[in-house]
C-alpha cells in the first residue's frame, strides 16, 4: 500500500515511517526542512529512513498549494497520514502567519489531495488546527496542556 506521510523528518513522522515500512508499505514522506528546531537532527532520522527500501523523500512544504497538488498527482497515495505541524503554541504569538500557514493552510492542501486524489483513508491528528484556533481565544492565565486537552475531548455539553 503507498502511504503519503507528512512530516517525516519529525519525532512522530520518522517512527510512524519505521512502523510503516517495517509491515511492508510503500512511504512516501514529505517534510520541508523547516529550522524550527534543529535541521541536523531531522536529517539524522530522514537518514535512517533513506536507506529502507520502500522510502522516498518529498522535500516540500504543506501549505505550497500547487507542489502537494502535483505530488498527489504523481505519487496517487491510497492513504494519508498528516502529523506535520508549525509547533509550538508561544512560537504562534510571535509568529502566527507560519502557523497558519503551515497548520490550516497546509491542512486545507492535504484534504484537497485527498479529495481530487481519490484517496481511501487519511488520518489527521486535530490538534494543530485546533490551537491554531483558539489561541487568540484563550486568557493569560489558560495554559498549553489545557488548550490541549479541550482540543482533544469532545465539547462539554451545557447543563441546565
């Protein structure tokens, strides 16, 4: 089975490729580089990754519109994994175009693959969309993991 999976180079990425890899799928990674955190440490990983059989590397951000279209194009994935994310919740106050761009703008490329690419399963962690949303929302005083935890629940229904 081909797999598109974004953020290849990251923690989350490089082991879900191992995984991937290891039971016999075809991986196709995608990841931009970006120097959030150290570049060299994303090349160690992309290293290990490369010299599995059944790996090949995109070098390309989510939010370039027309590069994941062509992508999808190409490589016709069966399905999609989308990890890839601008993190960091404080980098977002300094930052916020990078975030959006790369959370919601990106998000919004990948599903747009799937849909055009006839793709039969994605899976997409809610996460990053969902503090890109709330942060101007939220008061001093709320922190991260509770930012976090309300992302990943359910909303609470109101009581009478």
């Amino acid at each position: 089975m081909k797999i598109l999976l974004t953020g290849a180079a990251g923690f989350i990425g490089m082991h879900t490729a191992l995984r991937l890899l290891a039971r016999g799928d075809e991986v196709v990674g995608v990841d931009n580089l970006n120097d959030y955190y150290d570049v060299n440490l994303k090349l160690a990983r992309l290293a290990r990754l490369e010299q599995l059989p059944g790996f090949k590397l995109h070098r390309l951000s989510v939010e370039d519109r027309d590069g994941m279209a062509a992508l999808f194009r190409a490589e016709k994935p069966q399905r999609v994994i989308h990890p890839a994310a601008q993190a960091g919740v404080r980098y977002s106050l300094t930052n916020p175009h990078a975030y959006i761009d790369a959370n919601l703008r990106g998000f919004m490329n990948i599903l747009e693959g799937c849909r055009h690419g006839g793709v039969e399963h994605r899976r997409m962690p809610a996460a990053p969309v969902c503090t890109a949303a709330t942060r101007r929302c939220r008061s001093p005083s709320t922190r991260t993991s509770t930012i976090r935890s309300a992302c990943m629940r359910p909303p609470r229904r109101p009581t009478s």
